[in-house]
C-alpha cells in the first residue's frame, strides 16, 4: 500500500499562495506588499481551479504563485520596509511625549530615498530587454509631465518627469529616430526605432488636466518612481553611445519662460557650442554685434516676394514654387527600391521604409513659422525630429524660438489653423533692400505673407508617416483636408481604402453584378409576395371586404383568372347563376384573399354550400383551376423545395446527437405537433358551430 498523501501538499494547493497568506509571509504591511510587487514585477495569477487553490470551501480573489513570494523573501528591499517602520513608531512615540525636535531630528534622519538600481538591473539583463519595456514607462511619464501639481502628485515628481521626456525628445532629435505618428482622441502616438526596437508611446494633448478622486495616486505613484529610474538608466545609456555627456546642462531660467526643448542643452562630440548658435541666429537675421550685413541666402527670396503681386495669378506661381518640393521628395525616392505585385492574387511585400538619413533630411531646407493657434510642443518635436533646425513662433508661446517675427522673409512654411487668408498689403510687406534689418512689423491676423507655403498642421504628419512631402495645395488654409489614417494599419486586398478613390477600388464588372443582384431580389420579393397570398387564399384566412368594393362586384385573381360573377345593374340574374357565369365575369384586380371572403359570403346567402359552387359547367374543380401556371408554380415548388432542405438538415442534426438528446428533441417536436393539431380543431368546430 503506497504512502497517502496530505492535503495541500501538491498540485494546485502548494503551487497558489493568497495575499493574505503572502503578506503574514513577509511580515510586511499590504501596502508596502503592493509596492514591492510592483518594483519586482510580480503580479496576480489565475489558477485552474480556486477553490482546490485556496484550500477551503470559500475560494479566495487574489493568489500568486508561491515561488515568487520565496523569491520576495531575499529581496534587501524588506529590510529598508521594517527600518521605515521601526522609524515611523519612534517618531510616533516622539510625538506623543510631545519631543517635536527629536520626532523632526529622526525623521530627517530616516528620510532615505530608497535606491532601486539593483531591481533595474535585475529585471532587465540586457539593455534591448529595457527597450522593450519602454513603452509604458514613457506614456505614463508623459502623463504625469502634464498633470497639475496636487497633494497626491508632488511637483518634484512632475517636474523629474518633464526633465526625463526631455531628455529622450532629444536623443530622438540628435539620431533621427522618430519614424511615424498619429492624432488620435486620446492623444498623440509617437513610434521611434531605437537599436532595432520599434518604442510605441502615447502623449496626451496640452489640455488642462482634472484630477479627480476615484484614481488611486498611490499604486500610480509607485509606478512613476520605477519607470523614472528605469528611464534615467535608459537615457543615460542612450546618451553615451553617441557620445553626449550625461545629464545634460539644463536652463531653468528658459524652462520657466517656456523653452522645455531649448532648456536642455546637449554637450558632447558633434554638438556645436551655445555661443556659435547664437551668433548663427544672429548672422540669419542679419544682426552680428549690433550691426547688420547682407544676407545672401535672402536675396533670392526677396527677388521672389518683389515679383509676387496680388491678384488672380498670384495663386498660380505659389502653385508653381512648389515644384521644387516635388524634384526634392524625386531624388529623395529613388534612393529607395519598391517591391510591385506580379499578378493580381500575389501577395503583398512588405515595402522597405526609409532610414535616419532620409528621415533626417525630409524638412531640414525649409524654415517653419508656427502660429499661436497651433500646438507648438508637438510640432516643434517633429519638425526638428525630422530635420528642421529654423523653427520661429510667436513670443508669446515661450522661448527658444529661432525667430519670433511672423514677417521674416526667411520663412518658407507657415502652420496655420484658420480661415482662408488675404496677401499682406503693400506698406507691410517685407522690405526689398538686403541690406535693410529686417522688419518688426506684426502681420494683422487674416493676412498673408505673398512668397511662402501656408498648410495646415496635418501636413505635417501625413508628410512623416510617407516619408515624402505632400502637396501643400491639398492642405491650404481653409481647404478639405485628406483623410488622416493610423500608419499601423495597412490596407488589404479587396478591403476599402479611404485615402485610394472610389473608381479605382471599383473591381472590372462589379457595377453589372450590382445591378444583377438589386434585380434579383426583386423578382424574389415578388415571389414571396405571390407565395403568401396564394397561401392565405388555400387556407381561407378571412379578410374585411374593401369599402370601396360592392358585395356584388365581379372579382379575379393576381393571374387574370376569373373567380366569381355578380349581377350587374343593367342584366340582373339569379343567385345560381350568379356562381355559374365565371368565364363572362369582368377582370378585376382585388386581392384573392378578399375573393375567397367574398365567394363565402355569396354562398351562405344563397344558401347553399361553398363546395357546390366551386364547380363549372364542365364539372372541373376551381381549386385546380386557380392553381395557374407561372411564377406561381414557381413560388410553390421553391416552398416545397425550402421545406423539404429544412426537414433534411433537421434530420442530419438529428444524426450528430447522442441518444438521449434525440429522444427529448422528438418528444419536444411531438408536443409542437399535437399543440397545432388541437387547436386546429378547435378552430374548425367553432366554424361548424
């Protein structure tokens, strides 16, 4: 006889271990359980069965595996725990005695910030490993980057959380990393390739957030200080490969103004000096040192501006300026190899996308202007993500503008998000003379700078998501912009495509077979109309006679069949007669259900019975004769061939079932049958009655 075995010692009993049971294990409080679950990345398992888990007749909610709890039990965080503890009852005790200046000496004492490199380092052996995880990390930081600072969300932790988004904004900006992005109601989408590791994240609009009490700040809270650390690993990592000092110098003094991308300063191999940027504004502008010098890159377009004029053509050579973009977007293609289908059903290669040379490159010989309708936080990060390094704005949105003068004639872009706009009068255009510094004039809202592109900010990002410039004509101020689809969902074969016009995505013959199938279900419908009235004329179903039909009207069927005489007013006849003249009756076109009504009430006054008037002179039956030929023999065999499908599938479910079922589902269809039958006799003795 073998050994029996105790309950609870295998199976599913010793694999799950409750909270309950794991936190009395520890010897730790819930809430600190919680925050080492989350440091440690264990989280709450579902096993098989919860009540053979639990280990009694009430099976528990929450249960974790037990070699994770062991695990926890070596974990150095647990001392720090009880430490915090042990602190927190002498301070109390402090308090009580009413010794504040020791309660205040210990806590300042005790106030350790617990260090979680080691955890980093060992949930995540290798550095792709964190690239893989950064997802969370970077939309939940970003969050936080935009909540309001309350009891619950301290500014230290939202302003470390703005510093860390900005540091990786700008290693994105250095390597030209970010590839596509979407607008979405949630937020925008942001998808960067980071040592071949595709990183989705999702940042919410600069909107003012609420912060309401049904969120538990704590559980997030102690999400915020892991992913902070793992993004400070990350960021530091990121940095040193490409040679950049990290941390990066930070400007309070232009954070504070609004300059978040121009507050961080990059130092490092490849990055120019602050000074030499500063000189290079001033030499764009035309002021070094004070003074003003000519600016050649500007004299051309001058010369362009000074020979724009208002009127009709105006449009017409913007129109034509915009050949260049299209000669641009020409040489920057053909770099790249496409992959075209063979044959109609082949399948469909993935396309090779461009790489952070071609990315890098898409807007960097343009100078953008961005209004203050527009959101400047997103587009400054794209703009230069993708190659731009002049991008202006108004001073009001902050600092680190690379021009704050909406009249600069270097602008070629500007992002505007109102109506349709008129060109710049005369005395406020720019000044043709180079040697001139440049104006100060404030363009009046609804006028238009003659000389530069004006498009909408969706340009932008359609223009990145097919990493090649669009027609900016498409996306004018004012003007029905395309459809803005996600980059992550392809269009499949034969599927709809909103961006593709209908007649292209209109298969050879698919009008034809359209109209064939719209003509079929009429005839169909015909059909089952002639089915249901012959229907309900075999089975006598009793209708009110129309008041606009005499009782003694001659009457006829759908198919031309005369069915019932009548007297008529200028050759009256008898009863009799009136049921034997069916081939002299007139044509009518009532309905054969209100005929059949009709012809019973035409009897029971005559008094004789319905069967003897369903005769003719012959002795031929008129049931047969009212049978027809046509479309409805048609409908009939179609019913009797639907009926007959019907009883042959019931009869091969019937098969596919074990015995006992098939047994209740005959009694079942016995009972149905019975039902109608009993009724149906009930019916009939009322009738005779």
């Amino acid at each position: 006889m073998g050994r029996i075995k105790k309950k609870g010692t295998a199976g599913q009993a010793k694999n799950f271990i409750t909270r309950t049971q794991a936190v009395r294990k520890l010897q730790v409080s819930l809430p600190d359980f919680r925050r080492l679950c989350i440091y440690k990345g264990i989280y709450p398992r579902e096993p098989r069965s919860k009540k053979k888990a639990s280990k009694s007749s009430t099976p528990s909610t929450t249960f974790y595996y037990t070699r994770d709890i062991q695990y926890l039990l070596h974990e150095p965080l647990l001392a720090k725990f009880r430490d915090h503890k042990a602190l927190a009852k002498k301070i109390s005790r402090h308090l009580g005695r009413g010794e504040v200046g020791d309660a205040a000496r210990l806590e300042k004492k005790g106030a350790t910030k617990l260090s979680l490199d080691h955890i980093i380092k060992d949930r995540y052996p290798t550095f792709v490993d964190a690239l893989r995880d950064l997802d969370d990390a970077l939309s939940l930081l970003f969050l936080f980057a935009n909540l309001p600072s309350t009891s619950t969300v301290p500014p230290k932790t939202i302003a470390l959380c703005q510093r860390l988004c900005l540091e990786f904004e700008h290693y994105l900006i250095t390597t030209n990393s970010l590839r596509k992005s979407f607008l979405s109601i949630k937020g925008i989408y942001y998808q960067a390739t980071i040592q071949g590791q595709d990183i989705l994240w999702l940042v919410p609009y600069k909107f003012v957030q609420r912060v309401t009490g049904d969120v538990d700040f704590r559980i997030m809270g102690t999400f915020v200080e892991f992913y902070t650390t793992l993004l400070g690993f990350v960021n530091f990592r990121l940095y040193t490969t490409i040679g950049l000092i990290y941390p990066p110098r930070f400007n309070a003094k232009s954070y504070e103004q609004g300059g978040e991308l121009d507050a961080i300063i990059l130092e490092g191999r490849g990055i120019e000096e602050p000074k030499q940027i500063e000189s290079f504004k001033g030499h764009v502008n035309g002021e070094v040192d004070g003074g003003t010098v000519p600016r050649k890159a500007n004299e051309e377009i001058q010369k362009q501006i000074a020979t724009i004029k208002e009127g009709p053509n105006a449009e017409l050579d913007v129109l034509e300026g915009q050949d260049q973009y299209q000669a641009l977007d020409q040489e920057m293609n053909d770099a790249i190899d496409t992959f075209e289908t063979t044959g109609d059903d082949a399948d469909v290669l993935p396309q090779p996308q461009a790489g952070g040379n071609e990315a890098g490159s898409l807007f960097a010989p343009f100078t953008f202007f961005l209004s203050r309708e527009t959101p400047r936080q997103p587009l400054e990060f794209i703009l230069r993500a993708f190659g731009c390094k002049r991008i202006g704005w108004d001073a009001i949105l902050g600092d680190g503008a690379f021009t704050t003068n909406e009249a600069d004639p270097s602008i070629t872009h500007q992002i505007v998000d109102r109506p349709p706009m008129t060109s710049l009068p005369e005395e406020l255009q720019v000044s043709e003379s180079p040697s001139d510094p440049p104006p100060t004039t404030v363009v009046r809202p609804g006028y238009r700078v003659p000389g530069r592109t004006l498009v909408q900010p969706q340009w932008v990002w359609d223009c990145i998501n097919q990493v090649k410039l669009l027609r900016p004509d498409l996306y004018a101020p004012g003007a029905t912009l395309p459809p803005h689809l996600s980059p992550w969902v392809k269009p499949t074969k034969g599927a709809y495509d909103p961006s593709a016009p209908l007649a292209e995505q209109e298969r050879e013959g698919e009008a034809e077979e359209a109209e064939g199938f719209s003509d079929d279900e009429d005839e169909e419908a015909q059909e089952e109309e002639v089915e249901k009235s012959d229907d309900a004329a075999a089975d006598g179903v009793a209708l009110a006679p129309s008041a606009s039909t005499p009782a003694t009207a001659d009457l006829q069927d759908d198919h031309g069949m005369t069915i019932a005489g009548s007297e008529s007013e200028s050759e009256p006849a008898s009863e009799a007669d009136s049921f034997a003249g069916f081939d002299s009756a007139p044509e009518s076109d009532t309905d054969p259900t209100l005929t059949q009504h009709q012809r019973e009430l035409e009897a029971e006054a005559a008094g004789l019975n319905f069967s003897e008037t369903l005769t003719k002179a012959n002795g031929q039956p008129v049931k047969g004769i009212l049978k027809g030929s046509g479309k409805g023999d048609e409908a009939r065999k179609k019913a009797a061939k639907k009926r007959r499908e019907e009883e042959e599938e019931l009869e091969r479910r019937k098969m596919m079932m074990g015995r006992k079922k098939r047994k209740v589902l005959d009694k079942m269809l016995y009972s149905n049958r019975q039902k109608e039958g009993g009724g149906g006799g009930v019916e009939g003795e009322e009738e005779e009655n």
